[in-house]
C-alpha cells in the first residue's frame, strides 16, 4: 500500500518543493481555502475521527473546534519537539516529507483562522529546523504561506522555533512557556491553550503534534469516509510504529492501525535479533507501562482502546522491544534516570520522588539493594502518581510498577530474596 | 558585542514574536556560537538585548542542555545512552570512545581542548545506535572504528582551521 504520511519512502526527492507540488502537494491547501469553510474544515476533520498522534490521542477536529471564533489572535502550535526515548517518527516526516507537515499545519491555522504558526522543534533538530526554514521560505514564495494566503485575505507567518534540549517541551503548556522565553514549566490548568489565558501569548492556540498534522492533507483530498475506512472504528487511520531496541529492521513501519503486534514486530519489523524470545515491550516509548511478550499480548491489535486494555498505553507507538536476555532491572533504572535528569522541578512529588526512585535503582544494581527497597518501589510513586501538573511524573513510575510487578523475580534476585537462576556453564 | 556583529540576525530573530523575551533562546544560540560558551558576562548581554534580568536569562541557559555556562572543547560529542541506543550497545560504545580519548567513564574535555565526551538523553535516532551528535550534527549507526575515523576528520579539520587563522 502507498504511504499517506511517509510518502518519501514512495516518492524520491519530496522534500524538494517541486516535487511535493508535481504529486498534488498543497492541493489541499488550496482546496480548503479557496473551497471551504473553517467550520467545514473542522468538520471534515472531526468526521475522520484523526486523534492526535502525539501520545495523548485526543480526537484533533475537536481539539480544534474549542478555539473561540471571535479572538483577535490565535495560533498554532506544532509539536516536533520529540523527545520521547524510542521515538523518531516526527523526525523523519520533518526531514524527508517536510511540505506535508507545512500544509497540515497550514490547514489547521485556515481552520481556526490562526494568525501564525510556530513550529517547536527540539533544540537537536538543528539542521532540519535550518532546513525547515528553508521550506517554509519555498512556501512562502509560492503564496501558501505568509502574508494574504492564495489572495484570500487571509494572512499566516509560519516560524520554526527551536528549543535547547528538555523533554518536558513536549509538554504542551511547557512548551508554550518555552516559546515565549519563560522556564520550560507546565502551566496550571485551566485556562488551557484553547481558551483566551491558556495558549501562545494567552490567546487560543492548538498544539498539534507532526504526525497528526501529516494526516490532514491526505482527508482533506479522499474525504473522512476514506480516512475512516483504514483502521479500526475507534482507532482509525494509518499510524508510525516506530521500532527499536532489539529487533532485526529498526525504524519507522506506516501500517494501519488495528494490526497486531505479532505482525508489526515479527512480519514487519522481522522479529529478534540472532534468535532469541521476545521478553518485554514498551510500546510507548519509556513513558508507559511495560508489557510482558505474552501470546495474548502478540495477539492484540495496535489500537488505543486494546492497548489500554492489556495495562498500558499505544501512546505515540514508540515500541522498545527487550530479549529474554534483558535485564529488566537495569531496563527501568535506565528509564527513571532518564525522567530524573527530565524532570523540571516544578513540583515536588515529581522532583523528589523521581530523584529518590534513580537512588533506590543504584543502590539495587550495585547489589546493595534490600527487601525494603522493593517495597519503596511500589510506594514511592504513590506519592508520585497523579500529583502534578504534569503526566511526566506518572510516565516515571509506570515502567517501575510495571517491571517491578511482572518481573518481580529479578528484582528478588538483585536483592538476594531468591536464587539467581543458573547461567549456562 | 553581539548587537553590532550580529544586527541583522538579530533582528531577524525578533521579527519572529510579538515580544523580545521570546528571542531569548535563538540569542543564547548566538551568543554561544560567538563565544564558545555563555558566561555570566554574555549572559548580561542577552538579558540586555531582550529587555529581561540576567537571572532570568541565566535560569533559561541553566535548564537547557544545549546551552554551556561553562567552556568546553570545540567539538562536543553527545552520544545518546538511553534505555533504545543502550540495548544496541550505547554503554559499551560510549566507554570505548572515552578510553579512545583518554577520558574517564564519565567522559569530559580532552587535555588538548578538542573534544568534549557527554552522554545525553534520546536523540530520536533510537533506530540508528549507536550514535553521537557532533556540535549538534547526527552521526548513526557507529562503532568504535567509525567513530575513531571521524575523529582524526575533526583532529584535521582543527588544525587545517588553525593554520588558517595562525
């Protein structure tokens, strides 16, 4: 099947303006603003049922029909500040579709009636963010970007912002702090950013993730009942599973949502390295809870509503996947430290208890850990869980509960409560 | 100064918000490739340009990785170790390019000043480990032999710009 957001993988050179242009690009730009309504933009869009790709999955029509028609200024924001481990999708669609996430972005400011885009990209984006420009510049020359957009009378600068290295930009509200050159903190909510007090600058603003908004172009052209037609009824559309860790392909796999993961990771993604068993699956990246490679979770469908249901989270569909060599231990002290160093320090249940979760982990992989330490693993993020302005806090402890309650037996060996089993002599 | 070697991109970064505060991060960028890195001095200056108090440009420059408030080797190597680069063997790879060096397993400065080793947190190129960036540009799917190649390319590129400037 041709692709819809990786379209780069079909056709060579689409990065290149003229070439986006010459296989329909920015058709359904000029469709929707020579043709449409913003309501009927929005319209279509929440009759596709697209839901946002970013790793939260809220229906993006909707998210974009709460902004407030008569506010003199309105914005919106793209999300491509990735940063999530396991995670390299946005990063392929901006260096190698770039005019699609333009366009997306574009339909999505005609829909609100934005008065400018700003693109977030991690500050590690550094070349593509550079280059980004440059295509926002093509853009901008042809008349589909900046001041009285295709002679409509509708006007949208398109910026690229680049950030400094902090995976809570990801965060919508921190990354709206970032941008206007304040701390990269989540705000309190409400206001959110759809509301006036909320967004950029406190006006309305969507924040919308790179991979949802390379949808919209396409459901544009072929209409919601296309779009709905791929997937499942409630998870619908095409997804990029991103494949890492240990597994033969790595990268990035477009496949319609509701596929297993059997399929993704063994006929896709060619299954693991040097014939080993699968052990543990984060589909989410390091943010969602672990899963154990059981049949029954091999043979569950990639959709929100399945993934969930076995405990965890399809997320942005970041899957790390762990041999049955892997040590799960080192696996969730690898995660905690990583949302130690991210946490922002805002709040306190999240700064400290994180830092003392990273602790326990040392200790325990030094071989000094204690039946107490176990038992602290359970209990810190009590503390920890739904506490915050964030979700950072809940990402940090869902691979320890996780590991901690279904690889509980390497946890009793580090601390000596049960034998190691016998290596091979 | 900044604002007279650099008045056009700098106003260009301003053109850019409705208010100079947003100009902040873009002008840390600048400022650390003017200098090499950001000290309390340059830190002043930035403030001064976007119209903030230097505490404020200092909290922004201490919570961003990328920012340096500290001089650094002229080639920064951030190699990714991270739960995907580290079960491609991030760990061992970075070990090895710090003993390369001659630097302890936590990296650090080259006694020569060239480079500076630091492991850093997922790059988005989990499906290319492992790998470093270089003063921000990707290098993938590396292993010590590759990596030690690209060294003696920067080791030459430095002293071909040294010869240049001396």
């Amino acid at each position: 099947m041709a692709h819809i957001l990786l379209r780069n993988r079909d056709v060579a050179g689409i990065w290149q303006f003229d070439t986006y242009v010459a296989n329909g690009g920015y058709d359904a730009l000029k469709r929707v603003v020579n043709d449409l309504s913003p309501d009927e933009v929005i319209g279509i869009v929440s009759a596709s049922n697209l839901r946002g790709r970013g790793g939260a999955g809220f229906p993006t029509g909707r998210k974009w029909s709460f902004i407030p028609k008569d506010a003199p200024v309105k914005y919106v924001t793209v999300n491509a500040d990735e940063s999530e481990p396991g995670t390299f999708k946005d990063r392929e669609l901006l260096e190698k579709n770039p005019h699609q996430v333009i366009e997306g972005a574009l339909i999505a400011a005609y829909a609100i009636q934005a008065t400018a885009v700003y693109i977030y990209c991690r500050g590690e984006f550094w070349d593509l963010a550079h280059a980004l420009e440059e295509r926002i510049e093509e853009a901008r020359q042809a008349n589909l970007a900046g001041e009285n957009i295709l002679s409509s009378g509708w006007s949208c600068p398109v910026y690229v912002h680049l950030g400094a290295g902090a995976y809570i930009c990801g965060e919508e509200s921190a990354l709206l702090n970032s941008l206007q050159g304040l701390l990269g903190q989540p705000r309190v909510r409400p206001p959110f950013p759809a509301q006036v007090g909320g967004g950029l600058y406190y006006a309305p603003t969507v924040v919308n993730n790179v991979e949802t908004l390379a949808n919209v172009p396409w459901i544009i052209l072929n209409g919601a009942d296309a779009y709905q037609a791929i997937g499942t009824p409630e998870s619908t559309g095409p997804k990029i599973f991103c494949m890492s860790g240990h597994v033969e392909r790595p990268g990035n796999y477009e496949l319609p949502l509701g596929i297993t993961f059997r399929e993704l990771i063994y006929e896709r993604a060619g299954g693991i390295p040097n014939g080993k068993k699968l052990k543990g699956i984060l589909p989410s990246g390091a943010s969602g809870p672990v899963l154990r490679a059981t049949e029954e979770v091999l043979d569950a469908p990639l959709t929100y509503e399945a993934v969930a249901a076995l405990g965890s989270t399809l997320g942005s569909a970041s899957f790390i996947l762990m041999d049955e060599d892997t040590d799960m231990v080192w696996a969730a002290a690898k995660t905690t430290h990583f949302f130690k160093h991210e946490s922002c320090g805002k709040c306190t249940p999240c700064r400290e208890g994180i830092y003392w979760l990273d602790k326990i982990y040392e200790r325990i992989l030094r071989g000094e850990g204690t039946a107490h330490d176990l038992e602290l693993l359970e209990k810190v993020p009590q503390q920890i869980m739904g506490l915050t302005l964030c979700a950072l806090g809940d990402f940090a402890c869902n691979p320890v509960l996780s590991t901690v309650q279904q690889f509980r037996d390497e946890y009793e060996q580090y601390i000596g409560l049960v034998e190691p089993v016998a290596a091979e002599v | 100064m900044l604002a007279e070697k650099h008045a056009e991109r700098i106003e260009k970064i301003f053109a850019k918000y409705p208010d100079k505060r947003s100009g902040v991060m873009a002008l840390l960028y600048l400022a650390q490739e003017e200098y090499g890195w950001l000290s309390e001095e340059t830190l002043r200056e930035v403030a001064e340009l976007c119209d903030i108090d230097p505490t404020q440009v200092q909290s922004i420059a201490g919570f961003y990785t990328m920012y340096s408030e500290k001089p650094k080797g002229r080639f920064w190597l951030h190699v990714c170790t991270d739960l995907p680069c580290a079960l491609r063997g991030a760990d061992d790879f970075f070990s090895a390019l710090c003993a390369y060096l001659g630097l302890d397993e936590h990296g650090g400065t080259t006694e020569d000043g060239l480079f500076t080793v630091e492991p850093v947190m997922c790059l988005a190129a989990c499906d290319k480990a492992p790998m470093l960036q270089c003063n921000f540009h990707y290098h993938e799917n590396l292993d010590l032999e590759k990596v030690k190649a690209l060294i003696e390319q920067w080791r030459a590129e430095a002293s071909r710009d040294d010869g240049v400037q001396g």
